[in-house]
C-alpha cells in the first residue's frame, strides 16, 4: 500500500489556539490499515512521530520534524445491550457531533460533556469533563494501536487508569499508543446528572438528554470564546486539588471561594477564580490575554507562537503562587514529537 504525504503541510488551522506550525510531512489514514502502513514507514525510516487530533487541548509548536499523523476514520455505530446502548465511534468522530446526536436519540450519559471540542480519539487522554461527569465514567473499553509494532489493544476502563484530566496516556503510554476507537456504555433510561445550579436553573422537572444537551451549550457559548472567531483551548489549567490544611487557611482569608471536598479528603479549588482575584480577568500581554469572561482561558489575538504563550502562562501561574500558593499546571499538551 502507497502512501501520499504531503510535505511542509501548515496546521495553523489544524490547532485551536491558531498557532502557526508547519509538518515535515502530513498524513490522514482513512482506516487502522493505513495507519499501520504509516507507522511501520516511521519504524523504518527512524523519523520523530507527531499524533495529531482535533488540536482542541494541544500547543503546537512552529515546525514538526518527521511525520505528523491526523486520524481520519470517522465511523461510528450503535449496539444495543437491553437498557443500555455501546456507542463506538472512530478516532476523529468529531465529539461534540457525537453527542448532540446521540442525546437526540434519548441516549444518557454524554449530554453534560456537550460543546466539548476536539474529536474521540483524544478524548480518553484527558479524560474529558464538565458538569459534574467525567468521560471515565461512561467508558466501555478503549482500542489502541502500538506505534512500535502495530498490534492492537484493548483496554478497560480500569486500565486505562483514568483520574482528573488525567490517564495512562498522558503516562506510561504516552508516545507509544493511538487510540483508534472509543467504546461508550449509554443508557436509554433517563440519568439526568444536575449538580450544577446554573444548570437546574435552565430545565424543568423531566428534561430530556437533549435539553440537557442544549442547556450545556447555551451556558459554555455564554462563558467561553468560540476558538473559529478567537484562538483558545478551553480551560487551560487545571483545577488544583490541594490539602485540606491548604484549603483551611485560604477559606480562613477568602471564606466566599469555591471549594470542592474530594473523597480522598483533599479540596478542590476553581483556577478561574484564583486568577480572577488576582485581577487578571482581561489582562493582555502582546498577542495573547486571559478571557474578559472567562478566566480560565487564555485567548490568541494573532501573530503570536508558543513560545510566548507558554511565557504568557507562566506569568498568570506565578501571580497565583505568589498570592494564593498554589500551583497550576497547564491543561494543553505540548507537542513534541516521539
């Protein structure tokens, strides 16, 4: 099987955050065959390798040495199990689609995640979530590729050592594996999961997943930029989990900051509020800002490259640590190739 790649390919459009970046060479497989080909093509020739998927959570930098590879099968299929449906849905299944579509279906378990961007194969690596719900907690099993021999994998929820915005991609297999496939377990009857206030306050008493669905996206359309008119990659820290020594003293000093008590008896701090005190809500620094709504968000204005994102990030972080002592660590992965 022949491959075509192109050369010098630009993926400014291709990232969120409207990075400028360029690829040695590009290449989408339409099916795991493909990808296998491509893969065994790096193994031989011995060039760096760049994954790449929606580029919603990913900071790219100018140039890409080597091959970067973009997922591009996009099926998807239901299978029924009585009270509960498996939905699979191929790496780049753009996952907000998927949900809109599956919640007009009555289908639980995905509405709260509505709006998120990026496409499915990327999802297990974050463990995405808003809302109350994590992907791992609708998780059926995830299919992988090994970079190195091609083989396949599956791999259960538990394997895949899923934690806040956390998994075993981002650890032990990270540059080593592609998620070719996700498998969720939805149900058909009605879990409507409303822990949130602004949330409730949109529905009535029986909402449909659909309902659910839009009201998650009318509440994130309000607070957080669209990245096809501003750049950004959503949240981009984490919300920190401190001790409950850390969350006393800050509690004592700021007794109206949100907290969230963990089960492990840690404390769960909001990163937007922190950097709001610390009056950054709007601040702008050359080509890139901290949202005017949205603190939490780092936004690109143009022009600007990673280098001095990530400089711009480390400057909103030590305002933080330097008022608050507490650290935050970045949501977007750099892109480095393997």
């Amino acid at each position: 099987m022949s491959l075509t790649l192109r050369a010098h390919h630009d993926l400014s459009r291709a990232n969120t955050l409207g990075l400028p970046c360029r690829a040695e060479r590009f290449f989408e497989p339409l099916g795991v065959d493909e990808l296998r080909v491509a893969l065994d093509l790096v193994q031989r020739e011995g060039m760096p390798l760049t994954l790449l998927g929606g580029g919603s959570n990913l900071i790219l930098p100018p140039w890409l040495p080597g091959l970067v590879i973009r997922p591009a099968m996009q099926a998807w299929w239901l299978e029924a199990r009585g009270r509960e449906v498996l939905v699979h849905a191929e790496a780049a299944v753009v996952w907000h689609e998927l949900v809109m579509r599956l919640a007009a279906r009555g289908l639980w378990g995905t509405e709260n995640l509505a709006l998120i961007p990026g496409y499915c194969g990327a999802a297990p690596i974050q463990n995405i979530g808003a809302y109350g719900v994590e992907l791992s907690d609708i998780v059926e099993s995830v299919h992988l590729i090994h970079l190195d021999t091609g083989c396949e994998e599956v791999l259960s929820p538990a394997a895949c050592a899923f934690g806040y915005r956390d998994s075993v991609f981002k650890g032990s297999l990270e540059g080593r594996v592609v998620i070719s496939r996700l498998v969720l377990r939805l149900s058909c009857v009605p879990r409507p999961r409303l822990g949130y206030a602004d949330l409730v306050g949109r529905l009535g008493a029986e909402p449909t997943a659909l309902e659910v669905a839009e009201a998650v996206c009318a509440i994130r359309r309000e607070k957080l930029p669209d990245p096809a008119v501003l750049g950004n990659a959503g949240s981009f820290f984490k919300n920190p989990v401190v001790s409950a020594d850390v969350a006393g003293r800050l509690l004592d000093e700021y007794p109206t900051m949100p907290h969230f008590p963990q089960p492990e008896g840690r404390v769960k701090l909001a990163a937007g509020w922190l950097i709001d005190h610390c009056g950054l809500k709007g601040w702008r620094r050359g080509h890139f800002g901290v949202h005017e709504r949205q603190a939490l968000v780092l936004v690109h204005f143009g022009g600007g490259n990673a280098v001095e994102l990530l400089d711009f990030a480390a400057q909103v972080a030590d305002a933080v640590r330097e008022r608050f002592g507490v650290s935050l660590e970045r949501e977007p992965r750099l892109a480095v190739p393997a």
